[in-house]
C-alpha cells in the first residue's frame, strides 16, 4: 500500500509550549486513520499543522511524496487535503447553498459541481429542504454533516477530521459515519481524531496513540482496542 501522507520528525510549539514533539505519522492510499489520546495531546495542533494553518518548527510533511511543510493552506487544499475542524467551521449566517458552494471553489467544473451538490440534496432531504436558510439554524448534526460535505466537494484524496461527533446524538452519530465510511469507500483516505476513543478505533484501520505532543503507540485498530493499557486509558476497561 502506498503511503499518502508521511510526516517524519515533526515539531510544533507554542512560543515555549513544544505542542508536537518530533511525530512520525503515516497514512497510506484509501486507509482510514485514527489518532487518539487526552484532551490537550497535541492531536488538534497536528492536525492543523498538516492542513497548512500551523507552521512547524521542525520535521517535515509530505503529500503524494511532494513537501508541504511550509505550503500555504490553499495550496495544501488544491494538492487534496481537506479539514472539517473541530466546531464545524460553518458560515452561520449564511445559507446551507453557500456555504456548499464555498467548499467547491477550487474548481472549475461547475456542471459536476452542481450535479455533487444535487446528489448531496438527495442523500440528506434536511439539508436540500433548508438550502436557502441560514445554515446557523440547522441543528448540531446537521451542520456537522453539512461541514462534512462542503470539504468533500473540494474532492480531496484525504480528509483530515477533528472530533466529529462531538456533541452529537447517537443517531447523528451513526449517520456522520455512514457518510464518512462512503467517502472512504470512494477511495477518500481518513485521519480522524476523536475524543470517544472506541467509536474512533471501530471506523479505522489503523491507529495512534499521541500523549503530551508525542506518539507513544502505534498498531492495528483491531489491537489497540484489545491492549490493555489503551483500555485502561481510552476504553473504560
């Protein structure tokens, strides 16, 4: 399996807070990812650092074996990385039709365009229904579905996601990873950082374990779900 995202070494700091310290991560073609750990761990601050709106202070990144280490954000969106943050990132006061649009404009086919945003309608009725509504007044999982999708029209090969179901009812739940596990399906590869640990390593194949900035397990899914410590730590166990 060829490696997608490779980050070697990577250091992030705060003035003299070390947020990420020397981190290797990899994440290989159509694989799903997860990054667990403590509120606090450095797992945000990674993630933004991968999409462009950190800078690191050391260590590099690479995307389909070209660096974006110090590429700007846009730029790192056009290569095909795409971030849902934690919070959604919504436009609260504009409709749920703009603010698809805004995650499309990177590109110029505005026939598919249009034809994405029409199959999203379909797929989800709420949002097709309340298209020229304020997207603010859509409910907590709805505007994370809608954030889901506005970054899956800029048609990225990996889709960086930061506690996506946080504050959402078990049936939000269930149908955010429905859409994620098609996207993946589509051949969109997955790293996910999520506070609820089990649900986090059910949706992944492979996993990390990141405390105070630094990667301290790495493995199957499958077994650090059974490791005793991260059930100790993550799992209730």
């Amino acid at each position: 399996m060829s490696a997608l995202l490779t980050i070697h070494q990577l250091r992030v700091a705060y003035g003299k807070l070390h947020a990420v310290q020397e981190v290797d991560l990899q994440v290989n073609a159509d694989e799903r990812v997860c990054l667990i750990g403590a509120n606090g761990a450095g797992k945000t601050t990674l993630l933004k650092t991968i999409a462009g709106l950190l800078s690191s202070t050391g260590g590099s990144i690479h995307f389909n074996s070209l660096s974006i280490t110090h590429a700007a954000p846009h730029d790192i969106l056009k290569r095909g990385i795409a971030l849902v943050p934690e919070g959604r990132g919504i436009f609260n006061q504009m409709s749920v039709a703009e603010n698809l649009a805004l995650g499309a404009y990177i590109r110029s086919d505005k026939l598919a365009v249009q034809r994405d945003i029409d199959l999203i309608y379909q797929a989800y009725p709420r949002l097709g229904e309340r298209r020229h509504q304020a997207a603010g007044q859509l409910s907590g999982g709805e505007q994370q579905l809608l954030a889901v999708q506005r970054a899956l029209l800029s048609r990225p090969k990996l889709l960086l996601l930061d506690e996506p179901s946080m504050g959402l009812a078990p049936l939000m739940v269930e149908a955010l990873f429905v859409t994620l596990n098609h996207a993946h399906q589509q051949g969109v590869a997955l790293l996910l950082v999520e506070q609820n640990a089990r649900l986090a390593l059910v949706h992944s194949d492979r996993a990390y374990v990141m405390e105070t900035g630094r990667i301290v397990l790495h493995d199957t899914s499958t077994a650090l779900a059974a490791n005793p410590a991260v059930g100790a730590a993550y799992l209730g166990l």
